[in-house]
C-alpha cells in the first residue's frame, strides 16, 4: 500500500486537464481487453484524498477488477496533485467525469456505477445520459437519497433522475424510506467502506490508551472560539480518562483545518489521509475513535470492535443542525452512540459507557453490502458488449 508522506495539505490545486486526457490508457479503450469481460465506469468524488470516499473506491474496484476493466471518473479540477499515483487510480484507466465521448469511446462496456457516499442529485449526470443513450446498465448505489420532506417540489425531478438507473442502492433506512415515498423499487445496502480492508503495517502496534480524534474541516466564523474551546475540552477528558489523544484528519482539508485552528501544539497528528487503508489499522489498533463531523471513521472504527463515539460539532445548530443527519443515519444502521456535545460523552467516557458498534447491526449491514454487490455483479454481468464503433478524437 501507499507510504509515501511527501504530501502537502496545503498545497490543494487543480489538476491540468491534460494530465488526465493525454493518459495514454484512455486509447487502449477503443480494444477489448481479452482477460476481461467488458469494461466497467465508476464515478464518485474521487481523487481528492477523502478516506472515506477513497475506500469505497478500492472495495467497489477489488470487487469489479477481477472480472472487468474499470474507468474510474474523477473531476480533474477538483483532482488532488498526484493522486494518479495512488491506489487504485495506478491500476485503472482514469478519465475526466465530464470527458462526454467517454463511453462511446470504449469497446465493451458493461456499465456505469456511480456511488457510493453522499452524491447530488445529477452527480456524473453527463455519463449516465450517454450510457442509457447506449442501453447500457446504470446503478447508483452505496448513496444517500435526497430527503424529499425538505424539498416537496424536488419529487418530479427525483424521480426523472432516479428513473435512469436499473438499480438503486440507497445505504441507509432513512434512504430507503425515500424510495418508498416516491414508490420506487430499491435495494437497501450499505456503505462500501465497511468491507475495506487494513494495512498490516509493522510500524503500527496495538495502543490501548490510544483515542484517535477526527475533527471535519468546517467554516467556523463567529463560532470559531466556542468550536477551539471546546476541541480542547475534548482532548482534556480523554487525557483525564487515561487516553493519549492523536489527531486523524481523514482528508487533506482536516489536516489543513487542524493547523489553521491551532489545534495542533502538543497533540501528534498521523498523517495518511490517502491511505484509507492505514487509517483503518490505526483505529483497529487504538483504543478508541471520536468523530467530530466525519461520518466515515464510525464506518471503519464498526467491523473493528473497537469503541467509537460520534459528537455533533458545537456549531451545527439551527439550519446547520441539518449536517449531522447522515451520522445520526449511519450511527443509527451501525449502532454507534451519537453525542450532542462534548460534555454528554465526557460523561460517557467517565462512567465507562463508550463502547463499539453493535456487532448484530454492523454483521447486518456487511450482509446487505455482500447483497448488494452481487446484484450490481449480476447486473453488469448479464450485459453482453455489443460490437460498437468508438469514437476517434
């Protein structure tokens, strides 16, 4: 897996659109590959260094590799530099999600699977449009779906989106209800993440005392100092607890937010954002993780048996309260507790009541993802290419 440190979070630029397009791979598209049955597109906001979209990204392509060839879709602007070089962006083809010729360009494909996390509406809308022109399969799967209560009129348009998959894999209950209010079939999954595996790097060794915090990246304005005091009363209720706090930014943005709230003195900071693979031995080997706002360390930290809280950020109030609506969905599928403060889990923590997900409801959702997974096989399987003309630039 990946070692490499060089990275520089603050260094966020966009990638030359050439770097992408003149990947000389994009031609070996117009050819069959014989050890394949077909070649499969998958879109996700991809390439940023998120670990928590990169893992479901290496779960859905260890799945898919074996049997297709895969396009992995990313927006090259929004692109982080180097991420060609990651894992598994250096064994696949990689194309820009607005490269509109791209699926008329490929000799045999079988699909286009756009997913998982929480997607917009229209979200790599260029290349479902083109496949279903094609009659090609399409799923949007391991997704969250728009909640229509908070946006009535959006139902028509929902379901004019919804319409264009085959297959519609929402991964949590709240997801699936939607479905069923807009009377739509689905399959209720999961999130993909739950089945990435760790590293088993021997740098890491197994620390009991260790709790790993993971702060998400925000725009705090006036709540700023409230936000900083009470990060650092977090970290003093683990220290008094016996824990040795470690900050885990999960993307290249956490990890500029840490340094930008001055969060960071005296606190050790692992950095492996592009790893996703690491950071999920690092939780599997610490005593306990503490979200505050990012819903895929809750994921990583259930399969582990490791104990996991989720705080709500001191600042989502009122119409930002609406932000944690997908960990309260995940903690809810997982059995994670969910704290509406710090000072509700330091009184957890002292009264030794944090504990890991639920074991029956994480085996649960692994069942539905390995359910959902072999119905995205079947149908993207059953497709057999027809010989089509790819287009010549």
């Amino acid at each position: 897996m990946l070692t490499d440190t060089t990275h520089n979070a603050d260094d966020i630029l966009a990638v030359a659109p050439e770097v992408i397009v003149a990947d000389s791979r994009i031609r070996d598209l117009r050819h069959r590959d014989p050890s394949k049955e077909g070649t499969l597109v998958i879109a996700g906001f991809f390439g940023r260094g998120n670990a928590g979209d990169e893992a479901m990204l290496q779960v859905l392509f260890e799945v898919f590799s074996p049997r297709f060839r895969i396009v992995i879709c990313v927006d090259e602007y929004g692109a982080y530099p180097g991420f060609w070089d990651w894992y598994p962006y250096n064994e696949a083809i990689i194309a820009h999600q607005n490269r509109f010729e791209l699926i008329k360009s490929i000799a045999d494909p079988v699909g286009v699977l756009v997913g998982g996390g929480g997607l917009a509406v229209g979200f790599a809308a260029a290349q479902v449009f083109i496949a279903r022109t094609q009659q090609l399969p399409t799923a949007l799967a391991g997704v969250d779906i728009f909640e229509l209560h908070k946006h009535p009129r959006a139902a028509p348009v929902l379901r004019t989106w919804l319409g264009l998959f085959d297959q519609v894999i929402p991964r949590t209950s709240r997801s699936e209800s939607v479905m069923r209010a807009l009377d739509m079939p689905s399959l209720h999954g999961g999130d993909w993440a739950l089945r990435l595996a760790a590293d088993v790097a021997p740098d890491l060794t197994v620390d009991d005392h260790r709790a790993l915090v993971v702060l998400r990246e925000d725009v705090l304005g006036e709540a700023g100092n409230d936000y900083r005091a009470g990060m650092r009363d977090l970290l003093s209720q683990l220290a008094a607890c016996g824990y040795g706090p470690v900050f885990l930014p999960f993307s290249p943005e956490d990890e500029r937010f840490l340094t930008t709230q001055g969060l960071v003195d005296g606190i050790p900071v692992e950095r492996a954002w592009w790893n996703a693979r690491r950071l999920k031995q690092l939780i599997a080997s610490s005593g306990l993780t503490v979200t505050v706002g990012r819903l895929h360390p809750m994921v990583f930290a259930a399969p582990t048996g490791r104990d996991v809280a989720s705080i709500r950020p001191p600042h989502w109030i009122g119409k930002r309260a609406a932000g944690m609506g997908k960990l309260t969905d995940m903690g809810k599928e997982l059995g994670i507790d969910q704290f509406e403060s710090v000072g509700d889990f330091g009184l957890a923590l002292r009264a030794g009541k944090i504990r890991p997900a639920q074991t029956s409801q994480v085996e649960a959702a692994l069942a539905r993802v390995d359910t959902a997974l072999d119905a995205l096989h079947t149908l993207f399987a059953e497709y057999v290419p027809r010989a089509v003309e790819p287009v010549v630039e």
